[in-house]
C-alpha cells in the first residue's frame, strides 16, 4: 500500500506535520522537507518504525495454542540495523513520490483545520538485513511475524483508519 514518509511517525503530532505553504513554499517544498530522510539525504523508513510494528506483529501471534509471541523475547534473538533502511522503488521501478495532502483537525475535539502534507510512494520496497541467533527463529515463523507486522503498517496514518504503510514480507 502507499506509504507516507514523514519524518514523523505519530499521528497525533499534527502540529509538526501541519503544512505552512500559506509563507510562499509549494507543497511539494513542504513534503521535501518534512521526508524522513538518511545522512545522504535519501529517502529512508526509521528502523524504529519497523520496530513498532513487528511490536503489534507479535501480539497477533499465538504460540502453543495459548499465548502470545513475546516482543521482548524476540528482540533478544533478533536483531535489527539500527538507523534508518533506505527505500527503493519496487520492481526495479524508479522511486517516485507525489504530494499527499488531508484536511484535519488540529487536534481531536477542534475546530480549528490544518493541513498535512507528507511524500506518498505508492511502489516502495525495504530491505531488511537481520540477523537470527541460532536455532531462536525458523524462516516461516520469521515471515509470519512480518507478515503480521505489514498488516500494522509503517509510517503515519496507520489502519484501519487508512491503509497506508502496509507491506508484505519476503524472507529469503
């Protein structure tokens, strides 16, 4: 699904997201400055996006029959690049953002309307290089934990409210 890369991940901080394009900048000036970007200045997904949703991944998965897959016992087994994980275009496409724009609230129960803006890439893809401690994680488990996780989503405006930010895992 589209992604919204913001280098703000929580919906609730519509101050920071808000557009001032009223100053003379265009939108798009607005959601360039606003991506979540690497050192070099390219796009990038915080690992700590990922990281909360492989947090909800896991509470949607039950071992055993009877009990949830622990986060804090996966995070001892699992581990992840720290930083940020460069997008890339899907499919070897060219990646490419459009402006997306909402009308909202400023903040619940107000009256008071802003605009928020951020780059939406409707073909996105991350690599994710992780590595397993031995004989912790089978790869089906892996995939399902992510798979889970895609289903939370990445990014602002997660579901079910929106579907943006939803991906679909590939462990090979």
């Amino acid at each position: 699904m589209p992604l919204l890369l913001h280098r703000v991940a929580k919906h609730q901080l519509r101050d920071e997201i808000a557009s001032s394009a009223t100053g003379g900048s265009s939108f798009e000036d607005e959601a360039l400055k606003k991506m979540s970007k690497d050192e070099g200045g390219n796009p990038s997904v915080p690992v700590s996006w990922l990281r909360d949703a492989i947090r909800v991944g896991c509470s949607r998965i039950i071992v055993d029959g009877c009990k949830q897959l622990s986060f804090v016992k996966l995070q001892q087994s699992l581990h992840l690049p720290a930083g940020a994980l460069p997008l890339r275009g899907r499919s070897n496409r060219l990646l490419e953002w459009e402006v997306y724009t909402s009308v909202q609230h400023a903040s619940p129960g107000s009256k008071k309307m802003i605009t928020v803006v951020a780059p939406m890439f409707r073909h996105w893809m991350v690599e994710i290089p992780i590595s397993v401690d031995e004989n912790q994680l089978d790869n089906s488990l892996l995939e399902r934990i992510f798979n889970e996780a895609g289903k939370s989503g990445i990014g602002l405006f997660h579901p079910p409210k929106k579907q943006f930010g939803q991906f679909r895992a590939l462990v090979q």
